[in-house]
C-alpha cells in the first residue's frame, strides 16, 4: 500500500471539488416569455400579434466559497432550444397567422441579457423573460436577444 502525501492547498482544491460536483449547478426553469415586436415588419407588412412562447431554460448557479463562507453566488450559462416557432399576425385585413422559426444563439455573447430582480425571493431566475424581435438589413426577422431576471449575490 502506498501513502500520499499532501499540501494544504492541494486538500482544499479537492475538497472544493467534491462539493461542487455533489451539488449540481445546472437548473432547469419553464419560463414564459413577452416579445418585443414594436415596429417591425414580417413580410412587407408591420406586425400586428406575436404569439407568446413558452419553453424550458438551463442555467447555472455557481457559489465562490472563502473560509469564512459564501463570498458570491453567480447565475449564468444559460441555454434552451435551437430554435423556436412563433405564430406571427400581420396587419393586414383578415390575415392568418403563420408560424415562423427563429434560431436561438445561445453562444453569442451578446444574445443573454440580464437584469437584478429585487424582487425576487429566491437565487436564481424568474419564470418570466423577454424576448426581443428585430429584422436584418433584408427584412428579415431574428431574435436580436433575450433579457431574464435573476437574482444573485
């Protein structure tokens, strides 16, 4: 049998690494979301009515410890679906709604916005979020990006 010998340092980064890994950081949240459409256009024509999409997103929550406690706790690395189909009414007469898919780029740094929620009675993110809506220099629509609120310390 053979010993191991052990610094100080060495023993406090695998005890902190045995915790982290006994509590998982990632969390899952269904979250209903507003979309900002103001003045755009769908197909020649200014949007009228954007269906309100539901779906579930991950994030995680990651805690900085000191020897004295808690210094920090950080939510962030958000992700969700690919894409989303959104039902989109134009104001035109009569018209039907069609059903569009936008990619999600969860990947791009500047895609999550978030905000503080004093509010708020938990660490984490809240259940409501907004999505915002623009169109490209073709008239196009994309997800320009989405905004959560979170609570952290």
């Amino acid at each position: 049998m053979k010993k191991i010998i052990l610094t100080e340092s060495q023993i406090e980064m695998i005890e902190k690494q045995v915790i982290k890994e006994s509590h998982s950081p990632k969390f899952e949240e269904r979250i209903k979301f507003d979309v900002e459409y103001y003045n755009l256009i769908y197909k020649g024509e200014k949007i009228d009515w954007v269906e309100k999409p539901e779906f579930d997103v991950t994030f995680l929550i990651d805690m900085e410890y000191r020897r004295y406690g808690i210094k920090s706790i950080s939510v962030y690395g958000f992700s969700g679906p690919d894409s989303i189909e959104l039902e989109i009414t134009s104001q035109i007469d009569d018209a039907d709604p069609e059903t569009i898919v936008l990619p999600l780029r969860w990947n791009d740094d500047n895609f999550v916005q978030t905000e503080e929620g004093s509010e708020m009675g938990w660490i984490g993110i809240d259940n409501e979020a907004v999505i915002s809506l623009a169109n490209d220099a073709n008239g196009d629509l994309y997800v320009d990006f989405i905004t959560f609120t979170i609570k952290d310390i």
